[in-house]
C-alpha cells in the first residue's frame, strides 16, 4: 500500500490557504450577499394624508415632488442591523401630472396621472453598489392611466392601476416593468370633515428583469395617515404611517447563491402639513404646499432610515 507524503512547502501552503479560505466564507456569509433582498418600484412615504381620496375635477402640476430616503443600515432577517459601511440616499425630484375629469364611470369620477422622475439612483437591492454623490438623470417613467374615485357623505375611496416603465438610465432604472393595482379610503370622523382617517393599499408586481433571470417578489404596500383639516379643508396636518411587505419570494437563476429567500419588510411613522399658498375661487385657481417626514423601525431584510417628501402643486380645477 502506497502512503501519500506531504512535503513541508505543501504543509505550509495549506496552512496559508486553509485560514484564508475560512476568513473568506464567513465575511461571505455575514456581508450583504447573506442578506441581499431585491427591492420593488413603490416608494414607501409618498403619500399620507387622505391617501383615499381622488383630487376633485381639474389639472395639478406638482413642480416637482421632491423625495429623499436616508437610509443609514441594511437590516437582516432578524432585525439586525448589518456590519460595514452600507448607508446610501435616494434622491428624487419628479414632475408630476394629474388629471381628474368630470367624466363618470359606475358613479366615479375618471382620472390619470404621469410622472417622469428624475433620480441619483434606483435601489434594485440591498446588494447594489451604493452612492451619495451620483449624479441626476432620467428614472423609470410612471404612468397611471385608470384612476377612478368615488365620495359620499363621510367616505371616499378610490381604485387605480399603474405601470413603471424600464426607461432610466444606467443605475437609475431598475430594469423590469412593475405593474400596481391600488385602493384606497378616507373616512372622516365628523360630519364637518374636520378629522379623517386613510389608508391606501398598494399590490406590486413584477416582470422578469432586462438581461438577467431574476424576478422580483410581490410586495403589498400600505400608506395612510389621521389628521385634521383647516381653512375650508385647504390646510391638514396629522400623523402618517407607512407599511410594505414582501409577500412572495423572489425567484430566478440569477439570484446570489448565498441568498436565504426571505421577505422583506419596513415600517414608518411620521408627520405631515399641507397648506395653500393662494386660492383664487372666481378663477378656480390655487397653489399648495406639503411636507412629510417618516422615521422607519424595524425593518427587516431591507435598507432602514429616514423619508422626506416636499411637495408644490398648482391646481386648475374645472
């Protein structure tokens, strides 16, 4: 029986490798490649107060919505927050129009809305390259063609659909169409309107990504807020809430080997105020501002931190 000798130089060799190679397995299983999660299209603090209310009839130009997400960690599975250097921005600053026609369908008033954003990035997943300082440029352009609203005497509530377009350039498109279907309720309190409560519930899904076998899972996003109307209803501050979930897994032969296929999900609370800037009644004429902040908190498989939306819109109401 042959006996297989190990010279001294491969015995060193294998003792130089062997603690290299270990090293290396567990930073691969503790960096984000452990945790990599793809993200979806809907933004998570968009939108707060009366989020199940349509605009009444007229054209809006919002110049632009201006959003921020300060994301300062990465959270996995269990809540924790990663290790390493993982904190990145998204900027966004989006034009937006928004149509409500007098024309009805089954009692509700038809509607549609464009936007073209313009952005530093698109977060694809919480394993991306990340950046601060990227520059701006063309993201993925967002077209809501059915919006249908309803009002009765202490509720509205509303059902649309919408698409993101893959049009973004380089790492500001997320390289797959996303496709919403939305509904969404206010219910006031009082008779006068005064106080209110809303919710509007999002389902995103996804096509297959642009040259690559990956599909991202479903996500269910929820958005809302209580507050309190003044002025004639013109001016409304309150709370405002946000809640997103992944609800089916991602999937494809692309996804990171090392991937534990769990579900993402984040959660925010916050404030919001909108005020006019002027109203002129005689020309149906009217100009508004709003602010919204959310704080996140136990997010899971997901980026955590801080969103900002600035708004300044000019109405034409019919």
């Amino acid at each position: 029986m042959q006996k297989t000798i190990i010279s001294s130089n491969q015995f060193a060799i294998v003792q130089t490798i062997f603690p290299v190679a270990i090293l290396a397995a567990i930073f691969l299983m503790i960096c984000a490649p452990a945790h990599t999660q793809e993200l979806g299209a809907v933004l998570r603090s968009d939108m707060g107060l009366k989020s199940g209310t349509q605009m009444a009839p007229g054209y809006y130009f919002t110049m632009p919505l201006y959003y921020n997400a300060d994301y300062s960690s990465v959270r996995g599975p269990n809540g924790n927050a990663l290790p390493g250097q993982v904190s990145t921005e998204l900027n966004l600053i989006i034009p937006v129009i928004t149509v409500t026609t007098k024309w009805k369908l089954l009692g509700g008033y038809y509607g549609f809305k464009v936007a073209e954003p313009f952005s530093n990035q698109a977060l694809a997943s919480t394993f991306v390259p990340v950046h601060k300082g990227n520059n701006y440029g063309f993201g993925d352009l967002y077209v809501v063609p059915i919006i249908m609203g309803w009002h009765t005497k202490r509720l509205d509530y509303l059902a649309d659909f919408g698409f993101h377009a893959p049009t973004g350039v380089g790492i500001r498109s997320l390289d797959m169409w996303t496709y919403e279907l939305a509904f969404g309720t206010t219910y006031y309190l009082d008779e006068g309107k005064k106080w209110s409560a809303s919710g509007n519930g999002t389902l995103e899904i996804h096509s297959v990504k642009n040259n690559t076998d990956i599909l991202v899972g479903d996500f269910v996003t929820i958005k809302g807020g209580v507050g309190r109307s003044f002025l004639k209803g013109a001016a409304t501050v309150g709370l405002v809430y946000s809640l997103q979930y992944k609800i089916t897994h991602d999937g494809g032969t692309d996804l990171p080997a090392l991937l534990p296929n769990t579900l993402n999900r984040a959660h925010a609370l916050g404030a919001e105020a909108d005020f006019p800037v002027f109203v002129k009644e005689k020309k149906k004429l009217a100009a508004f501002i709003g602010a919204r902040y959310a704080w996140e908190f136990l997010n899971r498989s997901n980026f955590q931190g801080n969103n900002l939306a600035l708004t300044l819109t000019v109405a034409k109401f019919d």
